[in-house]
C-alpha cells in the first residue's frame, strides 16, 4: 500500500468534519478524502441494515478512490457497521467508538459513565460494550437525544430552546450522577459549551474526535503507510447531494471555510 495514498472519512452528513477537524490537526502529512451522504442523512433512525447497506456503498466508492485506511466518523454507522466494513475492506477501517470508550474509561476512574448518542447509537449497545470490555464493573447510563442533531444544524449551538431540550435529555443522567459523559455523536461536540453548564463542572465530557486521530495515528504507523514526515496533506470533500448546504454549514464544523465539493450519487 502506497503511504502517500489518502485516508477516506466517512459520514452520514456534515458532523463527521468534527473527526475530519481533529485528523488534520494530528497528522498534518496525511491527505484525506471526505465523504459526506448528505442525500440519505440521518442514519440515526434508520435501521441497522440499511444504515450498514449504506456504508458499504460508501466504503467502495472511498476504495475506488485508492484510500489506505478508512475512518468511520459516524458513530451510528460505527454501531451498525463497522464489522461488515472490515469484513469487507483490504485496508483496515477505524470507527469512532472504540477510541471514544477508551477516553472515557480513563476519564471516569471507575466512576459512572454516561453515553449520549442517536436512537440508533444507543439503541445497538455499541458503547456499553465497548466500555464494559476495557472495564467489566463499570456503570453505564444510556440516552438517545435525537433532537440535537437538527438543532446543531441549525446553528443553535447556545440557544434557550437548546438548553431546554438538553434539561430533558440529561435529566437522568444527572440523577445518575455519572462522572463522565460521552458525546457519541458528531454533532455534538458543538454543543460542549452548554453540555457542560447543564452537567456542570465535575462531569468530564468525551469527545471522540481527538482519540480517533490517535488511533488513527497509531493503526498508520503500526502498518508502515503513514505519509512521509514534512509533507503536506491536501483534503478533497465529495458528498451525494445538496453541495451549497454542505459548505455553508460545514464550514461552522469544520472551523475553517471549506472550498468546495464534488457530487458522488450513490445507490
Ligand atoms: N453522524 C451521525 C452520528 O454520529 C449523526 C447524524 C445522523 O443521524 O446521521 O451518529
């Protein structure tokens, strides 16, 4: 495998920038491919079988590209598919759960740990078990907040009918009294600002992003394919429908302006 080859991303949308963000900063050699399925977003709802029947799509079109590596940066397609992905996949493919548990194992020291994610992410146990493999005694508190998503799209990052929604999501987890929390989703590190004033200040909240990049780092050098030292990563962004939306609120996740994109239907 070429070492100067891209790595593909992959999402259902525009969330997945937020691992793409934390990948660019990490490994600034690489250069990546990112695939946004901006025509059949969200996956949250959609069954597992169609959601893995989807990243498989995704996944040919990534190694049609000739990418090295492939990152999941959906957490509920990580839920449904990443197994399928590897089963399928001559280079190997990173989800973003594994890397996430890791985090908040660590960050919790044994405390009570709380998981935030779609209904599909929630609902496929993903998390729990990843976290309960790393620590078999740990308490784990589960709830999907479908709702943030259009609200992060929607630019509401800090607003009232935001922190409203946020109240009810996390009630239980604060009566749970977890001592972290993972944001399993890629929308929602946007809203860590106003996670951590309705947790408050003793819960640590995971953001995956960052420890997927690790992961990633780790996996490319493990293998011997990650990009020559000194060279300069160039970022390519495809997604299946509806480009002008993707740059206009991409940019917000991407934290810088993003040029353009190519249009790939798929299915
Ligand atoms: N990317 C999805 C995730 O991280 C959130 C958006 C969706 O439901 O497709 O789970």
């Amino acid at each position: 495998m070429n070492a100067s080859a891209p790595i593909g991303i992959f999402d259902s949308g525009i969330g997945g920038l937020t691992v793409a963000r934390a990948i660019y900063e990490r490994l600034p050699a690489e250069s990546t491919i990112y695939f946004g399925d901006t025509a059949r977003v969200p996956y949250g709802p959609k069954s597992p079988e169609t959601v893995r029947r989807y990243s498989l799509e995704i996944l040919h079109w990534l190694l049609g590209q000739g990418v090295k590596a492939v990152v999941i940066a959906c957490n509920t397609s990580t839920a449904h598919a990443l197994q399928a992905l590897r089963d399928a996949s001559p280079v190997p493919v990173l989800g973003v759960i594994e890397p996430g548990a890791r985090a908040a194992v660590r960050a919790a020291e044994g405390g009570a740990i709380g998981v935030i994610g779609t209904a599909g992410t929630i609902a496929s146990n993903a998390y729990a078990r990843a976290i309960h493999a790393l620590a078999p005694g740990v308490r784990v508190e589960q709830v999907a907040c479908p709702l943030f998503v259009p609200l992060v799209e929607e630019g509401w990052f800090d607003h009232p009918a935001t922190e409203l929604v946020a109240g009810e999501y996390l009630a239980p987890l604060l009566t749970a009294r977890v001592d972290a929390l993972v944001l399993g989703c890629t929308h929602y590190p946007l809203l860590k600002p106003l996670l951590g004033r309705v947790m408050g200040p003793a819960v640590r909240l995971i953001d995956s992003a960052e420890e997927t990049a690790l992961a990633l780092a780790g996996e490319l050098e493990r293998r011997r394919i990650a990009a020559p030292a000194g060279a300069k990563g160039t970022h390519r962004f495809a997604v299946s429908d509806d480009e002008p939306r993707f740059i206009k609120v991409g940019t917000r996740f991407r934290g810088e302006r993003l040029a353009r994109a190519e249009v790939v239907p798929l299915g």
